[in-house]
C-alpha cells in the first residue's frame, strides 16, 4: 500500500488529507472519505485502508483545517463535545462543496487515480455531506454512500434532503435502529424524498446497531456484525458503480430495504 498526508489547496487555505491506494495495477477509481464529526484520526485511516486494500485510491481530508490541522474529539465528555460541535457546526453546503471542489482537481491530476471514476462515503455529520457532493458534482459522483447520516432532514433551504432532485448517482443509505441523529420519523421524510426524487437508491436499516456502530473504537458502540454488513454492501456499491460496466450489466436497484 501507499499512503501519503498531504495538503490539497482550497480556497480556504491547505486542507490536510490522508491518501492511501494500492502499489501496483492502477489506475484506481476513486473514492472520496467524509470524516465523521469527532475528526480526522487513525481510526478513519484504518478504515480508509481497509477500503483501499480492495482497489481504490482513498481521499480523506481534514474537514476541519480552517480552523485547526490536528484536532480530533480526543475526550468522549460534555466540555469535549461542546467544542467538538463548535467545529462541526463551521462546516455548512458551501464549505462542503468548495472542499469537494478541490479534491476533485487534486485527483484530475494524480496517475494513480482514475477520476473518471469516483465515489464517496460520509458518516455521522458527513451524511448529508455526500448528498451536496453529489448534487453540486453530479457529472462526476457515480456513487455516493451515507452511514448513519445525521442531520439529512433539516428546515434549511439547503437540507440534503432538498438537494436530492439534483443527484445523478445511486445513493446508499445504512440507518441505525437506535439513533438520535436519525429517528424512525426522520428516516420516512427521507424515504419520501428519495422516492419524489426518483433518486436510484437503497435503505437499510440496520437491527441492534446504535449510531456509530462502524467505529472500531467507539467503545460500548461497535457492533462488529452489522459494521462488517456495511463494508459488504459499500463494497458491492462501489463495484456496481466505480468497475468498468460488463456488456449487459444488471441496473442498479431502486428500492428501500428493511432488513
């Protein structure tokens, strides 16, 4: 494997972002790693590895450099989350997009990536950040995945649930059965969307899985079954989407599943 920290220049300043892809048989499609509000950490890096270690060229950036290069939710307590929430509520539609931009150009020229090939995953906070993503770039978004999304349904104009008219690719969505950030009645106003949407889609909930199940860290939260159900279907996902299409290929489903 390869792997490099690097800066990608944006508009606001040098964004830090982890890359990591194979040595040998590229050029990778590309698959762009939203962080989760808690930051940029191993943790994530391991979990880009992992992504990578199967054939793609993995992009996961610092969201948070405007303000800070290193800071990562280091203390699970309340002052830890007051500030925590301080970061994440900087980031809104317009960061998410300019920060979209420049990863994009970053790719346009790198050897080892494919970019006409990309896909994207956003956890926690970053849910509603690959639906932007996908709607402001919707000539470049093949796939878009979002794991126990927060905030997908909002009163602001821009909520992502608002933007999905604008979406071209399949969308993903992996829904926890206990969740504050995304309850039962949040996730019907997002299956009603997707579906006045025709946005090409699939919705699972997860069963016995609390929000952030994935995170191999999140102590008392990791729920090893159904993190290893959403590397199987993110897989699948990015196969249908980023591998060059066989003659005669299956459509992608369209669907909401319960289970």
């Amino acid at each position: 494997m390869i792997e490099r920290e690097l800066d990608i220049a944006t508009g606001d300043g040098a964004m830090n972002t982890f890359v990591v892809h194979p040595e040998e048989g590229g050029p990778f499609p590309v698959v762009l790693f939203y962080m989760d509000a808690p930051g940029k950490r191993e943790e994530l890096h391991d979990m880009a590895r992992r992504i990578a270690t199967v054939g793609y060229f993995v992009v996961l950036p610092n969201l948070y450099y405007r303000r800070s290069s290193d800071y990562w939710l280091r203390e699970r307590t309340e002052a830890g989350f007051a500030e925590m929430f301080t970061y994440m509520h900087a980031l809104d539609r317009g960061t998410v997009e300019r920060d979209t931009a420049a990863m994009l150009h970053f790719v346009d020229g790198e050897p080892a990536a494919d970019a006409a090939r990309i896909g994207a995953v956003g956890y926690c906070m970053s849910g509603p950040f690959v639906i932007w993503a996908a709607a402001a770039f919707a000539d470049r978004l093949r796939c878009i995945a979002s794991i126990y999304g927060a905030n997908l349904v909002t009163a602001a104009a821009d909520s992502a649930h608002r933007m999905l008219d604008k979406v071209r690719c399949e969308a993903y969505f992996a829904c926890a059965e206990t969740d504050k950030w995304a309850p039962p009645a949040t996730v019907a106003e997002l299956e009603a969307a997707l579906a006045a949407a025709g946005t090409r889609h699939r919705l699972e909930w997860y069963p016995g899985a609390e929000h952030g199940f994935a995170f191999p860290l999140r102590a008392g939260i990791y729920h090893k079954p159904s993190a290893e159900r959403h590397w199987e279907r993110l897989f699948s996902l990015f196969r249908r989407n980023l591998a060059q299409p066989p003659a005669g290929a299956a459509p992608a489903p369209n669907r909401a599943a319960g289970g």
